[in-house]
C-alpha cells in the first residue's frame, strides 16, 4: 500500500479550499498540475484527442462514415456540469464537489483525461494510488474509508478486470458510485428508475455516440461481444429501452461469426482475441470499442478490404465516459446538498404499552428493549465516522459533525425550567422528556433532548437518579446514572491533577534555591537544556523576550522559577464524585516527607469542580484549552491571580479531557435521541447541560425540528443563569420556556407543611385544596413574570400527579394564563409516555412560531455590585443587597485583576426566591446578604454566595444504598430510581 495514502486522507479532511489544482495523492501515479500538461505534447485534452483520431482515421476505408464531433458532445457535457455546479455554489459558496479515484496499476492517460476535464468543470479530484499487486481486502479498506468521507462525492474503481469481485464493488456506497457498478443502482435501472440512480458513464456514452453518429437504434440487432457483469447489464438494459433487440456474446462463443454477420451495430466490451479475424464483422457494420487495447496497430493489418460503417474507438468511448462520469458527480454533490437541508427523520420509535400501576423507574426501563444506537446515530443523519460506540446504547459524538453541518440553519431552541421546587423535584427532566417523545413519536416533528449528566454522589445518597422516571426516561437508566461514558471520572482526574501540582510547587519552591529550582524546571537532556512550549508562554507573559534557557539573568531565572503561591488564598479543592461529609474540612501535608507543608483544605463533589462548567461552557477543543488555562486557583503573595498555564498543566488537563468533551448520544423510552453531557452544579455553577451538545443537536434537527433542554432548580437560579451566562457564551437565542409547576409545590407556597424528601407527603397534599393552591400560585406567576424579563413566551407544563384533582389542575392552567403564559398544558407523560404531552407538544409549537424578543438582563460592563443587585432586585424580589467586608473586599480585587466584567452566577437556595429556604411564595422586602463573592474565570463568570454554601453533601442515616444490588447471574443492576 503507499506511503503516501495516509497524507492523501488528512488532506481530505480539511476544509475546502479555494478554487485550484485539483487535490490528489503524488507517486508512484503520475498527474498533471494544471490545463493540459503532459497530454498531447502540450496539445491539452482536446488536443490528444484529435491526435487519436487520426490515427484511428488510417484505420477507416475508403468511404467510411465521419465519427461525430466528439469535441461538442464532451464540451456539452461538461458545460452543462460547470453551469449547474455554479448554480449550486450561488448559495454554497464553500460547496466544491471531489471525485476519488481507486488505482492500482499505471493508467496514466485515462489519470490525465480525468484530471483536465474536472479541472475544466471546476471540480476536485483526488487518485488513491495502490500497488498493482493490491489485493481485495486493500481495496475495499481504502472503499470504506472514502465511503466515510463527507468531502468526497464520487467514488470510481480505476483497477485490473480481475479484482471487480462482487465483494469490491458492493462495498462502495451506492450514493458515491458514480460509474454505477453497485447491484443497488443497476436494480434501478432494470427496474426502469434511472433518474434515482446512477447508470454506467460507458454505456451512457456508448448510446450518445450511436445517436449523435445519426443511427437510429428502434430495431437495430445489438451485438454485445466481451463485456462482462455491470457493463453488460447497463449496456443491455439501455439497448432495450431504445427499441434495440439485444444478444450478448464471449469471445470464445461457437456461433459468434454467425453473430456478427447478423448484427448491425457490434459493441466490443473487452480485447478481441487475435484468433479472432475482423472479416467476421461485415463491412457497414457500427463497431463500437471500449476496451482499451482494439486499436493497437490490429485492425486493418491484413484485412484492407473491410470498411466498417463507423468506427467509434475505445478513445472516443472513454472521452465521453469520463465527461459523463463527471456529470454524475455533480448530480451527487446535489443530492448532497440537498440532503444537509431540513429532513425529517425516518425515525424507527419504540412502542410503549403502559401497565397501571405505573412500575418503578428501572422496571420500566428494563422492560423496553432500546435501539442498537449506531443504528439511532444513522436515523438522525451521523456519519459512521462521526460516533465513537461504548457499548450497545452510548455513543460519543465527534465535533468534527459541526463543520460538516455548518450551513444547516438550526431548530428551534426550548429551556424547561420550574418553579421553586419542594425537596423531591417536580420533574423537569421528565417534562424534556415526555416533550420530545411526544414531538417525534408522535407528531413526527424531529427533536432533541439535551440533559446534564447526574454526579453518582446524589444516586447513592437520598435523590436517587436523574433520567427522567415513569414511561418518560432515558434507557437504559443504570448505564445514565452510573459512570455514563467516564466524563466525570476524566473530570475529577483532571481536577485533582491541578490540586496536586499546586501543593507540589509550593513544597518545591520552600525546599530549594532559584537556581536548583530552575534547573529542575528546565533540565539538562541528553545534554540539550530546552523550554517547553507552555513554558515559553510564560516567559512571554513575564516580559521575557528569550527562547535560550541560559541566557536568563539570576533575576529572570528567579521570576520564571517562583509563583509565589499564597497558600491562604487557595481556592482550588480536590474533588470525589461520592457524597463524603467527611471531606468537607481536612488537612493536607502531614506526612514528615511534606517537610511542614501542611494545611487546611476540603473535598467538593466532582461536579462543583471549574472543570465541570468549563466543559459545559465551551465550544471546541481549542476554546476548553484556553478556558482551562485560564483557571485561577489562588493569588501570589502580590496579589496577583497564579493559573492553570502559570502551573504549566494547561496541556495534560486538555488531554485528560479530550474525549469527555464529545456529547453522549442515549435515547428515550420511545427511540427518540438524546444528547446526555456535562452536569455543573446548579448553585455555584450555572446547572445547564453543555452548549457543545446543543449546538449539535440544533444542527441536526434542522430548521424545523425542536431541540429541548433543560435548567437546573428553579426559574430564579436555572432559568437566569441560562440565559445570562449560557445563551451569552453561546450565542443561541432560545423561543420558547416551558415554566414546570405541580400541584403539591403549588400547595406548599400557598402555606402547607413542609416536605421532607423520604418522609410520606401529609393529606394537604394528597387530598383536593383548592385554597392552598390558589395561595400558592403567587409562586407559579412571579416565575412567569420573571421569564418575561427575557422577552421569551411561557408555556406552563402542569405535571399531574393521581392525586391532583380536575378543579386543581383547571385552576393553575387558568391562573398561569392570567399572569401572561402563553399557554397551561395538563401533562401525563409520567403514567403513558409521549402521547400524555401531545398537547404540551402543540402548544410549545404554536408558541416557537412566535416571534422571539430575547435580551439580556443586564450588560455585562456594569460594576460588578450593580450585575448583583439587578438580579436580587429584578428576579428575586429583594428590596437591596448586603455586602460582608469579605465579599466586597473580593470585589475590589476581581475588578483590580480585570474580571469585572464577567456574568454573575449567584450561589443561593433553591428552595426559596429569598436566601431563606423556609420562605415560601413570593417573600418581599427583604435584603440579600452576600457572604462571600468568588470567581471562576476559566468557566467565565464571578459568583457571590449567598449565605453558606456546601459543596459536598453527605449521605442521610438510610441511604439508596441499601435498595442497590446486582444480580449475579444476570448481571442486572436492581434499586435504581
């Protein structure tokens, strides 16, 4: 195989470029670079041409028939694939259509031929250049991989007779075989659909040039002599739908001399065997040849009396063959074009049949056998090579889908967010749910749910899962809400790599001279001392304009050698995806190889972790660097921030991360797609699923399709951060929010006893309370009104439990509408899947098409203690702000080093408007307190703690764990909820 093919594949894969030579593999194929060159002496394409005809005239008697003007019929040909390739490229300017071309051999002519006329039409064309010798399973390897190839549009097998096995050509794809070898295209074309398929360029050109020679083909006998399997079968079938009586024949065929005495029109598909005499074949006779070796000095040695009617030659044949071939690549670049555009998937759903009782969570899972998801992945339009399958549900999704889908207009954009929840939840992960089964399963709408991926912490402690629940989840629910594919195990890893590297760099710079230190840092190998890449970033951030480690001065060495860390002004803690109250306070560094370095520190849960929300904010690969980079974690004893790059660990935490940052494809009860990625903390983070898998997913539903996700707690903490920190750093515009209300919580702001997650629900809740409900919907309209801050319309989803009555369920929907909802929606997704919010569906569909009037709820260039009180005042309620003098000494500081102008993330309860979790409804007049005021500047926003913050829970005297077990023989997992 050549050297060269893997350079050939990478080039491939970049992005179009400008008009120009077209891209190809060098040696051991020869090609020319430009309009003719190496053809003809200099004489260009058409210039050969000519050339060959003249020699094929000193074979025609006197008297024979001129050939056709081959010239026009090739220039019209390829004329009208430039004009339609021009049409296509008006309104896609980047579109530039590659032909790959297979050999394994030495055509050089026919390479050139194909070169020039796609230089001519405009387009690319690329050789893979084998070894003569490649054997079948080569070829097909290189079939594959080009079959995968979103920049290539045609496909053509330039090989020896031999290797056309059944096995090579059925390999290609039938959407790229442009010569129409494939048993799929020549089924159409026997079945009579020619304009859905793609027909042999060689038969093609063989009936142009019978018809533009003036032969009239309706009752002509057809003689087809040595052409073997696709040819023949095309060659035939265009024959018959001509008029033509058609008869095939071998070489080595008894009556063939009987034959060709009968035939008027005589096609050669393979070389005449030289016992075979041209007297056979009667003069007037049409002889047509595509092979290539009929005209090597052969045809009228010895043989000066036959005069043939016509002779086309194999030249002509292959001229207008490969025009025809370049004609069919346009056509599949059309097509392609037209299928990135808006389609609706053929989506296989699943069936649900609900049982009453509803079973538990993992019963129900269990009980519905999902998709094979490389079998989903290609119902929703990905690539084989765009997924990388864990198992038979999960799949990760490449980044590399948004280049190729980067002129796809998105869909529509839905946030579900909630009003101030009790305790248990009140379900907006199953609302996303049932929403977008009850979009494509039912409605036949394409849709997309996007959730954040749980911590494991909350699934062994009191909260159990977070996949949904009822007949509206995501399955298989043991593989979502434990490990998943790793991103949280490659979170945490990361993470505790910084920790360590700076208690690390601390012990090193108290135990050691600049000088020492410095040569550690910069060590002597193999006797060459060198700065790493990352290292050199730094002496350009200290001013240091040197490359050479031994030209830094004492004084330099010592400024590039020491961070200064202040180790009270650390704010990057270890992180455990288990929830250990334990770890909230430690001590570090006690052991005597520490020499002293000790000091107090704490475990976070994983998904508190910085990392966690820089994944959720970025949108590349290149961006999450230098976002990570960009994390500070504590201050110099100066006062100036000391980050991931300064530590030179900005690389390693990259690669740790390299894969948790392609979105986990699962899918729901139905079959519908789901996008499962990133799952940062809703209180000190922003508790939105990833833009990344958003971005997707808008790109693959299309214009008109839907793409649902979802924000953590309530409207007041989810809903804003959503909007003013997600929607900012993406740049997505949402249409619709879908506010989460129930019945209970509805209760519980109107004045009923408190919830307790685990405790059962007292009869205020289980019992019709009109009143209490009433009371309670102050809640329900603040969280509405605080939408409308936004500029973006309300749909209310009422999750009905059995215990909520009719009059309760008529009197929010009623309420919510007066308070300026676009619509209220009773929803029973819970109890029968997607078809109980079919009308949730319609309403949320009425409401997108609506004109959005999204805006930010305040700039982000206002002082720091202004972006604070906006959103304490504005959505909260509050009549002013408290600032402790820690907060606002935090304040100054975070304005001094220059990150005054991010977001706020506030970090408060989420069981109250207030900062008091006890203060139910709409609490009014109170003053906020602001603790504390802390910054990730990686993730990209400052967030202020409003009173204590804990971020790592602890688990409760009767764990989840005692329900959790594995059947051994089985291996299912058992307990989960």
């Amino acid at each position: 195989m050549s050297a060269r093919l893997p350079l050939f594949l990478r080039q491939l894969r970049r992005p179009p470029q400008p008009a120009g030579p077209p891209r190809r593999l060098g040696a051991p194929c020869r090609t020319s670079s430009g309009g003719g060159g190496g053809c003809g002496g200099g004489k260009g394409l058409l210039g050969q041409e000519r050339q060959q005809n003249a020699q094929a005239g000193s074979s025609r008697g006197p008297g024979s028939q001129a050939p056709p003007a081959r010239n026009s019929i090739v220039r019209e040909v390829i004329q009208n694939s430039k004009e339609v390739l021009s049409l296509l490229q008006e309104k896609n300017p980047a579109f530039k259509p590659v032909l790959a071309i297979i050999q394994a051999g030495d055509d050089n002519l026919m390479q050139e031929v194909n070169q020039n006329l796609a230089e001519e039409a405009g387009l690319n064309i690329a050789h893979i250049c084998l070894p003569p010798e490649s054997g079948e399973d080569e070829i097909i390897d290189e079939i594959l991989k080009i079959n995968e190839d979103t920049r290539v549009h045609g496909l053509a097998l330039q090989i020896s007779e031999n290797s056309f096995s059944n096995k090579v050509l059925n390999a290609l794809k039938p959407e790229k075989d442009v010569d129409g070898v494939t048993d799929i295209n020549l089924g159409k074309l026997v079945r009579g659909d020619a304009h859905e398929c793609f027909v042999s360029p060689v038969a093609r050109a063989v009936i142009e040039l019978l018809e533009k020679s003036g032969v009239n083909l309706d009752g002509k006998k057809i003689l087809i002599v040595g052409a073997h399997g696709s040819l023949e079968a095309a060659l035939q079938c265009l024959f018959q739908r001509k008029g033509s009586m058609t008869m095939s024949s071998q070489w080595k065929t008894p009556q063939l001399q009987s034959k060709l005495h009968k035939a008027d029109i005589v096609v050669l598909g393979s070389p005449k065997p030289e016992e075979i005499p041209l007297s056979w074949i009667q003069p007037g006779t049409a002889v047509l040849n595509c092979s290539h070796d009929f005209l090597s000095g052969k045809l009228g040695r010895g043989s000066p009396s036959i005069h043939f009617s016509g002779l086309i030659t194999e030249g002509d044949v292959s001229l207008l063959a490969a025009a025809l071939r370049i004609q069919n690549l346009v056509s599949s670049g059309r097509r392609w074009l037209r299928e990135q555009q808006y389609t609706r998937w053929r989506l296989h759903c699943l069936k649900l049949q609900p049982l009453s009782p509803v079973p538990s969570d993992i019963e129900i899972s269990r009980a519905q056998t999902p998709k094979a998801v490389d079998v989903l992945a290609k119902e929703i339009g990905l690539l084989a090579d765009e997924i990388e399958i864990y198992g038979k549900s999960k799949a990760k999704v490449r980044l590399s889908l948004l280049e190729r889908l980067k002129d796809q207009a998105d869909g529509k954009y839905v946030l579900v967010a909630g009003i101030t929840p009790t305790p248990l939840g009140e379900g907006k992960s199953t609302v996303t749910i049932g929403l977008v089964q009850a979009l494509t399963a039912h409605l036949n709408v394409n849709s997309f749910a996007c959730l954040r991926q749980p911590s494991q912490g909350p699934t062994f402690g009191v909260k159990g899962g977070a996949a949904g629940g009822g007949y509206a989840q995501v399955i298989p629910m043991e593989e979502f809400n434990l490990h998943l594919t790793g991103d949280i195990h490659a979170i945490t890893a990361a993470n505790n790599l910084l920790a360590a590297a700076i208690d690390t760099r601390i012990l090193h710079e108290n135990t050691q001279t600049d000088k020492a230190l410095y040569n550690r840092l910069v060590p002597l190998v193999n006797g060459v001392r060198e700065f790493s890449k990352i290292q050199l970033a730094r002496l350009k951030k200290l001013g240091i304009n040197k490359t050479d480690p031994s030209a830094l001065t004492e004084e330099e060495m010592s400024k590039f050698a020491r961070l200064n860390i202040d180790p009270s002004t650390i704010t990057w803690q270890r992180v455990l995806d288990t929830n250990d109250r334990f770890l909230r306070k430690i001590t570090i560094g006690q052991a005597n190889t520490e020499k002293g370095c000790s000091r107090q520190a704490q475990f976070d849960i994983a998904v508190a972790s910085e990392i966690m929300a820089v994944l959720a904010l970025t949108d590349g690969l290149t961006d999450m660097k230098e976002r990570l980079g960009r994390m500070v974690v504590a201050s110099d004893k100066n006062g100036q921030p000391i980050t991931a790059e300064d530590l030179g660990v900005t690389g390693a935490l990259t690669v740790l991360m390299k894969d948790a940052i392609k979105p986990n494809l699962m899918q729901t009860l139905e079959g519908t797609p789901v996008f499962v990625h990133a799952g940062p903390f809703a209180n000190i983070a922003h508790g939105n699923s990833s833009v990344l898998a958003d971005k997707i997913a808008l790109k693959l539903v299309g214009e008109e399709g839907f793409v649902v996700t979802e924000a953590g707690f309530g409207a007041d903490i989810g809903m804003e951060k959503f909007f003013n920190i997600k929607c900012r750093a993406s740049g997505l515009v949402p249409n619709v929010v879908v506010l989460v209300a129930t019945v209970r919580a509805l209760k519980m702001h109107g004045g009923g006893p408190s919830v307790t997650a685990g405790v059962p629900l007292k009869k205020e809740y289980t019992e019709e309370n009109i009143q209490l409900v009433a009371d309670g919907c102050c809640n329900l309209q603040k969280q509405i009104q605080i939408a409308q801050l936004f500029g973006v319309p309300v749909v209310v989803a009422l999750n009905v439990f059995k215990t909520d009555t009719r009059a309760e369920i008529d009197l929010v929907c009623e309420l919510a509408k007066r308070a300026g909802a676009f619509d209220a929606v009773p929803c029973h997704h819970w109890s029968i899947g997607g078809k109980g919010s079919v009308d949730l569906a319609w309403a949320v569909r009425e409401a997108a098409s609506k004109r959005s009037r999204f805006q930010f709820l305040y700039d982000v260039q206002l002082p720091i203690v202004e972006k604070i009180r906006t959103i304490a005042q504005a959505v909260y309620g509050a009549r002013d702000i408290e600032l402790s003098p820690e907060a606002q000494s935090k304040i100054d500081r975070y304005t001094q080093q220059g990150f005054g102008n991010l977001p706020i993330c506030m970090a408060k309860t989420h069981l109250s408007l207030s900062h008091q979790p006890d203060k139910k409804g709409v609490p009014r007049d109170f003053i906020l307190p602001i603790s504390d005021v802390r910054a990730s500047i990686g993730a990209g926003f400052i967030y202020p703690l409003v009173g204590t913050m804990s971020t790592m829970p602890g688990l409760p005297t009767r764990p989840c764990f005692y329900d959790i077990d594995l059947d051994t023989e089985t291996e299912q997992v058992k307990g989960l909820f």
